[in-house]
C-alpha cells in the first residue's frame, strides 16, 4: 500500500489541467498522482497521455458527479491517504506533510484541510473551505474566514490547528480506512455537500475533523458549477436537506427541517425579488426531489458523539440582523 494518494476528479478540465498539475506534480514527489476522469468530452485524457505519461488515469464510464465519480475511482486506489483535489487548485511546496503528519497524530482524526485561499485574490481566504468548516443548526455552511459571501484577509487570524466541523471537498484529506468504513460519499447528492455530509457521519462515530494554516493551497472556485446556475442552486438546497434529515437526531429532525423549509421559501421569494425565477423554481424543485428521495433513507436516530464546530444558533440571524460578518464576532456560547 502506498501512503499518498492525490486523486484529482476532473471532468472537461483540460484547461484547468494544464494550467495547475505542474504544480501538483512539483510539490507532490512522495504522492502517487492520479487523475480520475469522468467521461469527459473534451481531449483531457490525450493531453494527459502525451503530457503526463507518469500519471496514472482511472477513466470512469460516465460522469458520475463529485460524489459517486469519486467513489468509483477509490475502489481502485490502495493508499492509507486518499487527498482529494479539484482540478482548479494551486498547490504550493510543502503542502502535504503538515496535513498527513496532522492525520498521523491521532487515530481518532478522520480528515483535514489546509488553509484555501482564492487564486484570483491570494490576500483573501476562498469561498470553498477558507480556514475550515462549521455549520448552524438549520444547515447553513459557513467558514472561518467566510460566511456567506463575505471573504475575509487573511491576516494570520486563523493561524492555529484547531477541530472544525467540515473539511473542503476542495482539498480533503481523509483516511483511507475512515472513508471506507463510512462508504465514502453519499452518491444521492451528486455533487455539493457531500464532503460535510461525510465529516458529520464521522462525527457521529466520534472521530475528529481538523484544519492546519501549516499547509496553503489556491482555489479558483466555480470551475465546473457557479452560483449564477440553478442546478447548483438545486444541488445546494435539496442537498442540505438531506443531510439535515441524515445526520441530525430523531427528536430534533421534524422542527428543525420545518423552520428550515420556510426559510428556503424566503430565500426563494428574494431570487424572484431580484429577478431570478429559474432559481426560486431550482428552489421548488429541491423541494420536490427531497421529499421523493428522504424515504429511502434510515429514519433510526443517531446519537452524534462529536459537535465540535456546530453553530446551535441560526447563523442569517446572526448575520444578517446582528451584524456578526466576521467569524470572530460569531458568538458560540
């Protein structure tokens, strides 16, 4: 068994390609490098052939999405480390050992990430992952570093390694053993959440979820789905839910989701305010598609035994109304 293995999952990214494996191929020399292809139209697996004969292609046989395309590619990959890597990431020297050494330090680290800065404005952190995940209670995602569309400096605030919720589908570390023991990700989602969805289910076995600013990656973001597109607003939305209904416990489920249905309808009153009415519809589409989907999933209830980085408050109030725009204002207690 190898130790590393960098999984790049690309789909029509021969730009992004060319554009960011030589640095993953400079900075990677004790990793196994692997892009795994899914079904894409455009000539990347010839430029990877002619380019990069060194790299090894899993050339999957349709396009999967994010989550399942990477749970078909691992079942060929024997390493203790899987790091999964978007193909629109920079990555700079010696970002693999303070991640790997991070995971190595205790049995009970299921996953990690670096700190992910945004390429186009390297001073700022990125909208995927920033200085690690956390969530509030009705399933809004939000970073340190970025909540909503807010992005902060980076100014070393962040600089310390600390236990967070979620770790970036961006640039996930993740044991091998843990992602397997969990049956990697949940394929229903497609793409979207599915790497939270993954760290909660970790949590609920009692396993941790880290961040190191030892280790910095660049990410361009929105290289396969922007905001502006409804399927992600689609994704987004019916994704959530889902993972509401999975993850939290029985007792809470039921009123939790209903708050959260009423504010995903305010949220779809102000796309048509703004003019957006394929995303209010996305919206109601998602909807749709979560009550179809939640019934095929396990209505047992699973206690969590590791809550760290979960906001028990509703991060718009605290946004929004309060003014706490800056994770460091967010008050936890």
């Amino acid at each position: 068994m190898n130790t590393i293995a960098i999984v790049i999952l690309n789909w029509n990214g021969k730009g992004f390609l060319e554009k960011f494996l030589p640095s993953v191929v400079k900075y990677s020399q004790n990793a196994d490098v692997i892009v795994a292809d899914n079904f894409s139209t455009d000539d990347s697996i010839d430029f990877l052939t002619k380019s990069y004969p060194q790299i090894r292609i899993i050339a999957l046989k349709e396009n999967y999405g994010f989550a399942k395309g990477y749970n078909e590619a691992l079942k060929e990959v024997n390493a203790a480390y899987f790091v999964l890597l978007n193909s629109d990431v920079e990555v700079t020297e010696n970002w693999l050992p303070p991640c790997i050494e991070l995971l190595e330090s205790d049995a009970f680290i299921g996953a990690c990430q670096p700190k992910i800065k945004a390429y186009y404005n390297k001073d700022y952190f990125e909208y995927a992952g920033a200085a690690g995940g956390f969530i509030d209670k009705y399933g809004y995602p939000f970073c340190r570093g970025r909540i909503f569309d807010t992005l902060e400096k980076d100014t070393n605030q962040y600089d310390n390694e600390t236990e967070v919720f979620w770790a970036s589908g961006a640039c996930l570390f993740v044991k091998s053993s843990v992602f397997n023991q969990l049956g990697g990700f949940d394929a229903t989602f497609f793409a979207h959440m599915e790497e939270i969805d993954l760290c909660w289910r970790m949590k609920h076995l009692g396993y941790k979820v880290m961040f190191t600013h030892q280790s910095t990656v660049y990410h361009v973001g929105g290289g396969t789905l922007n905001k502006t597109n409804p399927t992600k607003t689609f994704l987004n939305f019916r994704n959530s839910l889902l993972m509401l209904y999975k993850n939290l416990p029985k007792q809470k489920r039921y009123s939790i989701l209903l708050i959260r249905l009423f504010l995903d309808g305010i949220a779809g009153i102000k796309f048509l305010v703004e003019g957006k009415p394929s995303h209010t519809l996305a919206i109601i589409k998602a909807h749709f598609s979560f009550y179809k989907i939640c019934r095929s999933y396990s209505n047992k209830n699973i206690p969590c035994l590791n809550l760290k980085g979960y906001y028990n408050k509703n991060i718009l109030v605290s946004y929004y109304l309060k003014k706490q725009q800056l994770f460091s204002k967010i008050d936890f207690r």
